[in-house]
C-alpha cells in the first residue's frame, strides 16, 4: 500500500485506521454472521470491502456494491473468493435483480444521500420476501445535536423515530439496537446464555458465548435475593488518564535519559546566541 491509499479523508472505514470506528463496525458485521450464514447477501456501500470478505467466510454469497469504481477495482485485487463479488452501484441503483438476496446489510449508508424512499424501494425489490434488511445509522441527537458537530459526509441525518418511522413503513416488523463504544469492564451472570462476545480484527471476527473471566464475583444470603444483570463499566475517562500517564511517564524517562540530557548540551551554545541575536 502506498502512501496515497493511507491518505484517509474518513469518508469509508478503511483497514489502516484503527479507532473507535474500527470496533463500531467490527462489531455490526460480527453480529450480522447468525442471519447471514448460508444466505445470499448484499452488502450495500461495501467501500473497502473487509466487511463483504468477513459476512463471505459464512454466507453462501456475497455482493459489495459501491458507488465509488475506483474502490470497487481495489476490493476485487484484494479480496478474492469464488463466493464473493464486488459491483459497481449504489443504493438506489443496485445492480441485482429482483427478489435476490436473503439479508441485505446497509453500514453507515443511508446518511450519505437524502434519497432514503428510494433507497428502502430498491432493498425491497432485490430482497426475497421473507428477507432481512440490517441497517446502521447515526442517532442525530447525540452524534451531531448535543455535540455540536458536523460530519461534512453526512447529506441527511435522522433521529431515532425517523429512522424506525422509514423502516415501519416499509416492513412488517423492525426492531432497534442500540451502540455505543465503551472501554471497560464486562460483568455478566455465569449462566448467561443468550450473550455473545466478538473479538477480532478486519481479516477475521470470532464469536464465543464461552468467554474465560480473569474474576469471579459471589452474591450468597440465606435469603432470596435478585441476580445483577449484565453490566459494563465505561471507563473511557479513566481510559484518558491512562494513556495522559503513560504519556507523561514516556516525557520524564525522556527528559532523564543521557541522550536528552547530551542533546540539551550539544544545544546551549546555540540557545545562548539566539538569546542574544533578540536582545
């Protein structure tokens, strides 16, 4: 990869960036294996094309569509398999015929263009019809509203009620999942079955319900008494503290080591001249 493909304007998910976003997405592709395997599956606005190569490992077929020609050249030299394709498209012109594809997977798209009747129009002609629409958005109350930001890729937004408003009506049933990254601590009932844990990268994402605990927390009483739910503690503050701490550390075990100590030697005589050069 040269430099001009790490130049990132962070319009697409890309797999040299690796953040917040990288676990927003790693997780909504990881979560979408169970209704996707041994299924046809359109993957819409596939950009890169990691997430189209990871859903490939369990679908019977995959398809990544994208606007853009240039990504889709790309994702063809970098992902090959006979069971995945990528095409020249968008989501209000995909490039499948009617009645096609089993789950159709929309990430992070529909916010990108203002054509959203249109949109869920073309996803119910290609869908079979019993079919599965999996769609991402950005809540704009709290992704631009309350932060006071602008994502200058974004053409419109929607607030939770439009986006299940779009959805109800154009199916029959619609559920909505809530996401947030959180950087914490996991504490979840031992019998706790219905839980799954993704952990991974972009070339492959594994889903375990057996997660081994470094801690094992107790409630006894001889009394009836409510077990917790599952839990996690977000410490993206402390998190922020720690990565200030280790920065400073870094900073002093600099400012001690011989090397700074010679360099601030090697360096006073011109210091001196500069000071006087101002006077």
């Amino acid at each position: 990869m040269d430099n001009k493909d790490l130049q990132w304007t962070g319009e697409r998910m890309e797999t040299h960036i690796f953040d917040s976003s990288t676990l927003e997405h790693l997780h909504r592709y990881g979560l979408c294996f169970e209704y996707t395997k041994n299924k046809t599956v359109l993957d819409i606005a596939s950009g890169e094309g990691y997430g189209s190569n990871l859903l490939s490992y369990y679908a019977t077929k995959v398809t990544g569509v994208d606007i853009s020609s240039e990504t889709i050249d790309k994702a063809r030299k970098k992902y090959t398999k006979e069971n995945l394709e990528f095409l020249n498209g968008s989501a209000t012109n995909i490039p499948l015929p009617s009645d096609s594809v089993d789950v159709v997977i929309s990430f992070e798209t529909i916010e990108h263009h203002d054509e959203h009747e249109k949109m869920m129009l073309e996803v119910k002609r290609v869908l079979k019809t019993d079919g599965l629409l999996i769609i991402s958005t950005p809540d704009k109350l709290n992704y631009t509203d309350i932060p006071n930001t602008v994502n200058p890729f974004h053409v419109k937004e929607l607030y939770v009620n439009e986006f299940e408003g779009l959805l109800k009506s154009h199916f029959s049933n619609v559920s909505l999942c809530n996401q947030k990254i959180v950087y914490g601590s996991l504490i979840h009932p031992t019998n706790f079955e219905t839980f799954n844990y993704f952990t991974g990268n972009y070339s492959q994402i594994v889903s375990t319900k057996n997660i081994e605990p470094l801690y094992v927390i107790g409630f006894a009483s001889d009394n009836s008494f409510n077990s917790p739910p599952i839990s996690i503690f977000d410490g993206s503050s402390a998190l922020e503290n720690i990565f200030k701490k280790i920065a400073d550390d870094i900073s002093i075990k600099y400012q001690e080591s011989a090397t700074f100590k010679i360099g601030r030697i090697l360096t006073s005589p011109f210091k001196f001249i500069k000071s006087l050069v101002k006077r």
